[in-house]
C-alpha cells in the first residue's frame, strides 16, 4: 500500500472526520488505507441516503449510481454537485464533492483487500436503501416504524455489523495472520460489537429520529410490553411507560459491547494498536448507556453526548492500565454469562 494513497486519505478523513482520523491514526499503517477509504465511502453513501431535503427517488439513484461506480460497472464518475449544495455541514459537501477521489484511492488496492472492501460496502448501501423504502413515508406527523425484531437485527447487521466481520478479517489477513484464534468465536463478537454500537446510536438518537418520522424500535414488541404506538413516543410524558421495553434494548446493546470487549480481549496483546483502535467506542458506548439510563429517551432536547473530557480520561485510562491485564479489563466490566462464555481469554 503506497504513502501517496495513505497521505490522500488522511487528507481527507481531516476534512470530513477529525474523530474518526484520529482513531484510524493509532492502527497500524499495513490496514490505515483501507479501512480509511472503506471509512470514506461509506459516509458518502450515508450522506447521500440522509439528505432528506432531496427527493426519496433521487437519493435511490444516487446510491445506485455510487455503488455501480464503485464495483465498476460504471465508467463514468458520479457527479453529485447538485446534491453537494443541499450540504448543510461542510465535512459532508467536501465527500460528495470529492467521491472520484475515494473511488480512485480504492482502484489502488490489491485484489483480496478490494474484495473485502467491495463486501462491506454492498452491504452498507444494501442497508441503506432498505432504509429509505421502510421509512419512505414516515413524517413527523405519521411515524413509520420497524415492525418485528428480525428487521432491526438484519440492519444492524447491514449497516455496521458487517463491518465488524470486515475488521477482522483485514486485521487478520495483514496484522495477526499467524495468531492461534478461534476464528469462528471472533467473527461472531465482531459482528456483535458492530450491531452494538448501531444500537447505541440508535437509543441515543431514538427521540430526534421520532421527530424525522423514523422509529427503529419494532412497533410490535412497543405495543406488546407498553401498549404504546410509534406516534405515542413523541410525547415526553410516556417515558416512565416506554422505559421497560427502552432499558431492554439498552441491555442488548450493553451485551453487544460485552462481546466487543471480549472480542478485544481476544486479540493478540501485542497488538496495542488495534485493541485500542477497538476499545475506545466499546468504552464510549459503555458510558453513553449509563446516561441514557437516567435521560428521559423521548425529549429530544435532551442529547446524550460524552463531554470530551470523559472522552481524554477513557483514552489516557486504556493506554496507561495497558500493561496490566487484569486492570486493562476492568475498564468494561462484562455481563456475567459472556463472561464465564469466554473465560476473560488473552492471546498472547
């Protein structure tokens, strides 16, 4: 993997994602290129599926157009200009206006990583477009809303689960290939801690989606433990009667992350890198649940975010309790059954 292609996508992932820049620079360098250009198409695809201001069919076409540019099936480049102006934020106008640049850094990878590049991101637009037909006629005056467990387990998993499989096996092809590990056990956590930060994002974000007509919570386990329909949870007032089903969920997301820690655990310990690259959400994620626990989910003025302090302390506590495993993995105590499941195992 050349220094241009990585000079060029850390040029870009400073102009659209200072955060995300910062976690991609502590991995090691034989993975930052790849999964920096996966970073990159992915939010243009999200950016072009969010921009509600332009019509349901258009951003239907745009990420078909995207997708076949990316696979190759399109010779032409995209040109999203028109729907670059519709940015509100400027990090997101600068992906639109510069996808040529992401597409060409992904011509630059050799084959077995673009497959593994190409995958992941089918799967992400897949859930993406899913997306958009599930909640193409929700507004905030009729809430559209997912109807079963399967279908938010099945966009989880499109949407980030898959690119915790995706992680794992770049990781495994270019930074611990030689490593003894129970593969089978790894790829399972990792899809596990990816559907577990979707729904972290999901709770948190549940009473601003609720306002854009979206309710990824399924109206038929809401109306089962609350009698409450998806439109009842735009009041406030029906928090103390949503709370046991929002607090189950609130649980499965922290079981989630649990098979995230134990999936970082499970790495090799010498690769500090990346367990650090894994560790920092599953702790964010970890604190952001216990503010959600006590926040009231349906006021939307409410918005539960880490102070960037909180965030220093859960950088400088993981590096600095590193080289003691025992205090390294007290840092995300685990659910009993998951951990008795794995054991607290460290690769050495």
């Amino acid at each position: 993997m050349g220094a241009t292609a990585w000079k060029t996508v850390r040029s870009l992932l400073k102009q659209t994602s200072r955060s995300f820049y910062l976690t991609l620079r502590v991995l090691p360098w034989r993975v930052r290129t790849q999964i920096g250009v996966a970073y990159l198409l992915a939010r243009t695809t999200d950016t072009i599926a969010d921009t509600d201001l332009v019509p349901l069919d258009q951003r239907l076409q745009g990420l078909k157009d995207l997708r076949e540019r990316i696979i190759g099936l399109r010779k032409t480049p995209v040109d999203f200009g028109e729907l670059a102006k519709q940015q509100g934020v400027e990090a997101e106008r600068t992906l639109l206006e510069k996808t040529e640049v992401s597409v060409t850094l992904l011509r630059t990878l050799d084959d077995a990583d673009l497959e593994l590049v190409l995958k992941v991101l089918n799967l992400i637009t897949t859930g993406q477009e899913m997306d958009l037909h599930r909640f193409a006629g929700g507004k905030p005056q009729r809430v559209a809303s997912l109807h079963v467990e399967s279908e938010l387990d099945e966009y989880t998993w499109l949407v980030a689960g898959c690119v915790g499989e995706f992680w794992t096996k770049l990781c495994r092809r270019h930074v611990f290939p030689r490593a003894q590990l129970d593969d089978a056990q790894l790829l399972a956590d990792a899809a596990r801690f990816g559907k577990g930060l979707q729904l972290v994002n999901i709770l948190r974000d549940l009473a601003a989606d609720l306002r854009l007509g979206r309710c990824y919570l399924p109206d038929q386990e809401l109306f089962k433990v609350t009698s409450l329909l998806p439109a009842d949870l735009l009041d406030p007032a029906n928090a103390e009667k949503f709370r046991p089903l929002y607090h189950r969920y609130l649980d499965l997301a922290e079981t989630y992350l649990a098979a995230g820690w134990n999936y970082t655990n499970n790495l090799p310990w010498r690769c500090i890198r990346v367990r650090l690259a894994c560790a920092w959400p599953i702790l964010i994620g970890v604190q952001t649940l216990a503010r959600l626990r006590t926040a009231n989910p349906l006021d939307a003025s409410q918005k539960v975010k880490l102070p960037r302090a909180n965030v220093r302390g859960i950088l400088w506590r993981s590096v600095l309790r590193y080289p003691f495993p025992a205090a390294w993995r007290d840092l995300a105590p685990l659910p009993a059954n998951l951990a008795a499941r794995n054991g607290n195992k460290v690769s050495k």
